[in-house]
C-alpha cells in the first residue's frame, strides 16, 4: 500500500480535525502518501483530492470543525454515484481510506466495500456517542462539556427567580448527551429516547420537590418520544396547574458541535487516527477503529450499524437518587 485517503462525513463534531492529523501524521511516519478529500463521498464522487503534508495539518488539533468539509451526498446512495467515487480512487491510485463520521458514513462505507473492495476503516466521529464498537465517540466529550457550560448558567438563573427550565441538548436517537449533563449539572428528571416519559409521575414528582427546591433543571434530548423541551414544558405546566411558577425554556442547538476540542477527545481522535492507519497497512478493512476500556480495537462495520448501544442503567438510577 503507497496511497491512502482521508475524508470527514456527516455531522462535524470537535476532534475531527485532531483525527485529520493523525492520519496524516501517521500516515507519513510509514511512507505513505496521503490525500485528503473533500466534502466527503460528495468530494470523493467529484474529484476533490488534495495531497496532504505535514504542514497541511499544523496548528489544526486544537480546532472545531472540519479543515477537509462535511457534506451529504444524495448521488453516492445511488449505484451510478458509487461507481464514478470509485474511478476517482482508482484515477489518484489511493489503495485504501479512512473515513470518519458517524452511522451514516460507516453505512454507505460498507456497502461501497461490498461493491468495489476498496479497504476502508472508520474513526468514530459524532458527539451523540451512540456507536458501537467503542465506549465513547470523537466529539461527545466536548459537546457534554459545552451543554454542561450553558446548564450551570441556566442554573444560576433559574435559582434566582425560582423557575422550572427545560433545556433541550441533541440526541435525536441517543441520550448520552442528556444523561451526561443531567448527572454533571444536577438535574431532577432527564428525558431521552431510550426510555419512556412519564409526565404524571414528572408532574408528582415536581409537586413534591416544591417542599424542598424552589427551581427545578429538566434536561430534555432531542428525540425523547413525547416531543420537544418546549412542547414537554406546556404539558407539565398544564398538568401542574400553578399560576405561580415560571417555566421557562432553552434550546442548546448547534453550539454542542462546534468548540475547541477537550483533551480527551484530542487524545481519542489522535488515537483512532493512528489505529486506522495501522489497520489499513495489516491488511484490515470493512471495519471501524475504536477504544474499549482503553484498548484499541476493531469493529465490523455491520456491527457498529446494526447493533444499539444502550444507556448505562447505573446512570439512570444516578439521576433518579441525586434529584431527592
């Protein structure tokens, strides 16, 4: 092998570009030539390669984002778009390619290894820390640092004037984000899409804490079954039923994926960059770059996409005995 490739996919998160470097660094370091592409399977479809040097990825570890672009590509779901990215591989001579982004990129990476046999391995990068095969994703880190930032304010505001605020983090399917920061900034209820809401006993349990606690915190993820922070903060107004209290409402959004990357993810990202490097070079492929209990280690694409990595049940429990 004398020529690989890296792209970044999907949904940026903080640390991509510490994974960027490593892959090139890493890449380098063995003698192999390395070209950065673009816009992702977008790019790669429509030629966007770029030699990359050592310089091309300094003073770039400490940085959001993405420097190589994310994007969506309607044309790569289709076969026809599939074969015009594989003849730009074969047109730069790139033997294999590390790919990193989250469910969706490691989705259309195994059908394309399926089709054309291109050696490909992911690095786990989206802040939803929902991907399995490793025990946290490149951005999580950050992103329940950021929330967690927003949260304390909010906190301090709703103490003042002893108010009900649901704060609404991403997670459109997973609650790792929610549960995080209602554990890190001392929340009564967390609401996620792995387990049932149950507004009456929310609303029970609200007029019970009013004894003790003039404010309550209500973490909501995105994706929670009954609905938005803001739609979930009418029906328990309306069921509490006090003219007395303010609900108020705060919606984080998109500054969860943009930020400074933390330490730990920096050190994650530099990590899956190398073993990505090093898997392609042993001859692995259809498979993802991940860390468990602090060892690296390689996971089928099949298994990161098909199976679900469920919530920590002690963190559920955490939530429920810290909120008395």
């Amino acid at each position: 092998m004398k020529k690989i490739a890296v792209f970044t996919s999907g949904g940026d998160a903080p640390g991509m570009n510490a994974c960027i470097r490593a892959v090139v660094r890493t890449s380098i370091f063995y003698g192999l030539e390395i070209y950065g592409i673009s816009y992702g399977f977008d790019g790669m479809i429509k030629g966007g390669f770029k030699r990359m040097q050592s310089n091309s990825v300094s003073n770039i570890v400490q940085r959001g984002g993405t420097i190589l672009k994310s994007a969506r590509s309607e044309e790569f779901m289709t076969k026809e778009g599939r074969q015009k990215a594989y003849d730009q591989l074969k047109e730069h001579e790139i033997e294999g390619v590390v790919a990193i982004g989250g469910d969706g990129t490691f989705t259309g990476a195994k059908v394309f290894f399926e089709e054309f046999g291109i050696p490909i391995i992911g690095c786990p990068g989206t802040i939803d820390n929902d991907i399995y095969g490793t025990d946290y994703t490149i951005g999580f880190d950050t992103a329940v640092n950021t929330a967690l930032e927003a949260i304390d304010k909010i906190r301090d505001t709703a103490a003042a004037h002893d108010r009900i605020f649901f704060v609404e983090v991403m997670g459109r399917d997973s609650g790792y984000i929610a549960v995080e920061c209602g554990i890190g900034g001392g929340a009564e209820f967390v609401f996620v899409p792995e387990t049932e809401t149950d507004l009456k006993k929310v609303v029970k349990s609200l007029k019970s804490l009013r004894k003790s606690k003039s404010s309550s915190l209500i973490v909501v993820a995105e994706g929670d079954e009954e609905g938005t922070a803001e739609y979930i903060m009418e029906k328990v107004k309306g069921k509490l039923n006090d003219a007395d209290k303010e609900f108020k409402v705060t919606t984080l959004g998109h500054i969860q994926r943009g930020g400074n990357p933390t330490a730990r993810d920096r050190v994650l990202a530099s990590r899956c960059g190398m073993a990505a490097v090093d898997g392609l070079i042993a001859g692995k492929s259809n498979c993802m770059a991940g860390v468990v209990n602090g060892d690296v280690i390689y996971t089928p694409f099949e298994d990161c996409i098909g199976k679900t990595k469920p919530l920590k049940e002690d963190h559920l429990k955490l939530i429920e005995i810290l909120s008395i």
